[in-house]
C-alpha cells in the first residue's frame, strides 16, 4: 500500500494498493505521486505497453489530468525537425525520439505532465524530463535514476513499470469500482486489443499502418469522446472530454492547425532573450500560432525576445506549410459528414472509426469525394 501525496485536491488524502496481492503495476523509487499522477502514470503506461506490443517500437504517453496530451513512436525525424524542436541537437535515439515529439504535441499540456516510456531509460534521454512531474518507464540506468532523482529539488516521481502487472481478462484487477453518493459501480475493465473485432477498409487504400496504431491508441486512452490527429508516428492534435464529437473534433483540429503554425518561418525564426529555455520558447511559439493574444500577454512576450517588436507582428499564415497523409481516429463511430470536410482542411488521408455509423453511405461517399480512405475498427473505446 502506497499512501499518496494528496488526493484530487491539496486537502483530500489517498490511498494506493494492489487488487492482486504480489502483483502491482509498478514500484515506486522515488517521489511521493499524488491521486492524479498514478491515473495519469497508470494510463500511460498502459498506453506504450500497447503501442509497443503492436508497432515494435519504442514509444512515450504524456498525460495530463488522466488523458494524453501527446502519444508517438520513435520514428526518424523529418526534414527540418530541427528547426521546429529547437532545444539542441535532436536525440539520436529512438526513445528519445519518442519523448521529443510525443511531449511536442502540445507544450502548454506537456508541462508538469506524467511521462511513461516503454525502453528502459538512460542518461541521454534525462534532460527530455526536466519540466515533467514525472515519469513511469520498465527501468533505468543507475545514472539516470540518480539524475532524475535531482529534478524539483528532489520531488521528481520515479515509478518502476511492471508489464506483467497489466489487467488480464477475467482478474480481479480486470475490473473497475467507483463508490459514489452511496452507490459501488463495478465493471469489466480489462484492455481491449487495440484493434478487437479486426480491421476492415470501407473505401480507398489504409495509410500508414504505424499512424493508424499511434491514432487508435490516443483515442483509447483519453476521455470521450475523443479524437485524434496524427503524422508520422506522433499526434499532432487530440480532442476529448466533450459532450458531443463535433466540439472534440474542433478540439483536436485547433490544436493540429497550432502544431502546424508553430512551423512557420516567422514562429520559427523568432529569437528569445537568454533565459528562456526550451520549453518556454515551444510554449510561446504555441500561443502566437494560436493568436488572440491579450495585450498583456503580448506585452509579456515581448519581454523574453530579443526584438521586442516582433511580438506585435502577425504572421501571414497562408504561408504555412501545408499538412498531407494525416491520419484521424475517433473513440466511437459517428454519422457527421461535417467531420470529414473538417478533417480534409487538415490533410487527413486517413479516418479510422470503429463501426457501426448510422449515416454510412454518406460517410463512404463524403470520404471518397475528398480521396480519404476509411478503415473501421471492430470496438468502441469510451473511456471516463
């Protein structure tokens, strides 16, 4: 039993401890984790056990406030990578690979996030921690665990993930309880196969199969009615916790179009004062990509660049780079065309639904139209 910092608030107190004597999720070896940063840990975990059972690859989850802000496998980086993760040279690693362009989601997320990681984790991916509160990863090097350990004065959270501590079907720790205002809420919990049921194509030809498991694997860990945006091997947009899919979806497609702004030249080439590290740069580039700054947030950004006045110059977005092969998975089916003509803005080539559509025909013919593909999944993923 693990006695938890806090529970959901400061004045709340917690409590963790194994359903299955002898077989916890992970072992703690630094930090005190509070009731958020196990939801957060354990989900993410769950998420990279999956992604790397079914890609291969090394992958990382940052979560927040228990759904993913970013979710990506260790691909090689594209052209002018560079340039957009302007922290120093790029990990050479796959791992690192990972972190970097999984925590590059959404920075203003990804800022005392829980990490989970599916490689072991050495002194070269250290540094990619620093702003988290934490991270969950099978293990560690010596030196990296000692250096980790320094991170927030000391108060860095370090878990152990224990694969074998998965949920298996039939378990105790396959099902979920909730007590509330008097009621005990039981239900089977154990993970679904990201793609039970099998995969089947409506129309056109499947993009990559990597995206499409990057995609899935966002959506079937974050809260409904999610969806997700994604390219080469990492999320660029995830939208969840509405009550309707349309609002999830201009959640994810806003977040998608600040990933894609954040490439252009002008949010590239801007030039802060000393002082500003990594992480503060991606999150005003992330803000002026958004636009709508406040005069005292544009007096604020001013502050930390080198030319102040370029905080009151607006990019010309039409000179943008343009998005091409996105992939886009939802949590549930849904029979809105609205989505797919939102979707085509954005350059998805690729939606994934599970099946069941009410309006399919239309769907298959709005997909068509717009040279999309549509590969349907067997299950629904909603998740709370």
């Amino acid at each position: 039993m693990i006695e938890l910092s806090r529970g959901l608030n400061p004045h709340e107190t917690a409590l963790a401890e194994p359903v299955v004597p002898g077989e916890p999720p992970f072992e703690l070896l630094r930090g005190s984790p509070s009731y958020i940063n196990v939801l957060d840990a354990l989900g993410a975990w769950e998420a990279v056990c999956v992604l790397r059972g079914h890609t291969g690859a090394a992958a990382c989850a940052s979560f927040k406030h228990t759904s993913p802000a970013g979710i990506a496998i260790g691909v090689p980086f594209a052209p002018g990578d560079e340039a957009f993760h302007d922290g120093g040279p790029l990990p050479a690693g796959a791992l690192g690979r990972a972190v970097l362009r999984a925590r590059s989601t959404a920075p203003k997320c990804s800022y005392g996030d829980f990490v989970a990681v599916s490689e072991p984790i050495s002194p070269a991916e250290v540094p990619l921690f620093a702003n988290a509160i934490g991270v969950i990863a099978p293990d560690f090097a010596p030196e990296a665990l000692a250096e980790l350990s320094r991170f927030h004065h000391g108060r860095f959270i370090v878990l152990r993930g224990n694969p074998a501590g998965q949920p298996r079907a039939g378990s105790a720790a396959a099902r979920e309880t909730v007590e509330t205002a008097g009621l005990r809420l039981t239900r089977s919990a154990a993970p679904l196969p990201e793609f039970a049921g099998g995969v089947r194509t409506e129309c056109g030809t499947p993009g990559r199969a990597d995206d499409l498991a990057v995609a899935v694997t966002a959506v079937r860990h974050a809260q409904s009615n999610a969806m997700a945006f994604v390219v080469d091997g990492a999320t660029i947009g995830i939208g969840m916790g509405q009550q309707n899919r349309l609002d999830c979806t201009r959640l994810a497609a806003a977040r998608a179009r600040t990933w894609q702004r954040r490439r252009h030249p002008d949010v590239l080439g801007l030039r802060f004062r000393d002082g500003v590290g990594p992480a503060g740069r991606a999150v005003w580039r992330a803000r002026l990509a958004e636009g709508d700054l406040t005069p005292s947030v544009r007096a604020e950004f001013a502050r930390v660049l080198v030319r102040p006045e370029d905080a009151d110059r607006e990019p010309d977005w039409s000179a943008t780079p343009p998005l091409s092969g996105v992939t886009l998975a939802a949590d549930n089916h849904f029979p809105f065309v609205e989505v797919v003509e939102l979707a085509a803005r954005l350059g998805v080539t690729q939606l994934v639904t599970p099946s069941g559509s009410t309006d399919a025909d239309a769907l298959r013919e709005a997909c068509a139209a717009h040279g999309m593909s549509w590969v349907v999944t067997g299950e629904r993923f909603f998740r709370h």
